[in-house]
C-alpha cells in the first residue's frame, strides 16, 4: 500500500497465462496492460472497484520486505 497526496493507494496485478494487468485500488484505473481486451479490462476495473473494502484489509496485512525476501506475505504467517 502507497500513498500519494494523502491518500492510500493498492496495485492489484492480474495475470492469466502469459496477459497481465495492473490497476490501482480505489481509483479503478489501468497502469499496464499485456494481453488482456478491453472487455477484460472493464470487467477487472469494475472488480477491483466493488472489492475494495476487501483489497484494502488484504494489503493491510502485507508485509512488503517479508514478500522481498521471499518470506511468507502476510503479517500473521
């Protein structure tokens, strides 16, 4: 979780075979794309604007140097 102007930020990566996308939570909004169509792309923005609430807790609990190192991600593993 970043933030930027004083708000807090998640990037979400999606990936499917060899297509990946990356949005940012809560704003919905596409920072790269390989592969995905843009129907695709809309159904993800309008996933990752409906389960925010849900993404942010997830992130909450990540633990990025742990996930660095290659140790387990989440604050309580």
């Amino acid at each position: 979780m970043t933030g930027t102007d004083g708000e807090k930020v998640v990037y979400v990566l999606f990936s499917d075979g060899d297509k990946t996308a990356e949005l940012t939570v809560p704003q919905g909004k596409l920072v790269k794309n390989t592969g995905f169509s843009d129907e695709e792309i809309d159904g993800l923005k309008d996933y990752v604007r409906n389960e925010q609430d849900a993404i942010f807790a997830l992130a909450k609990q990540v633990n990025p140097m742990r996930a660095f190192l290659g140790g387990p991600i989440r604050r309580n593993d």
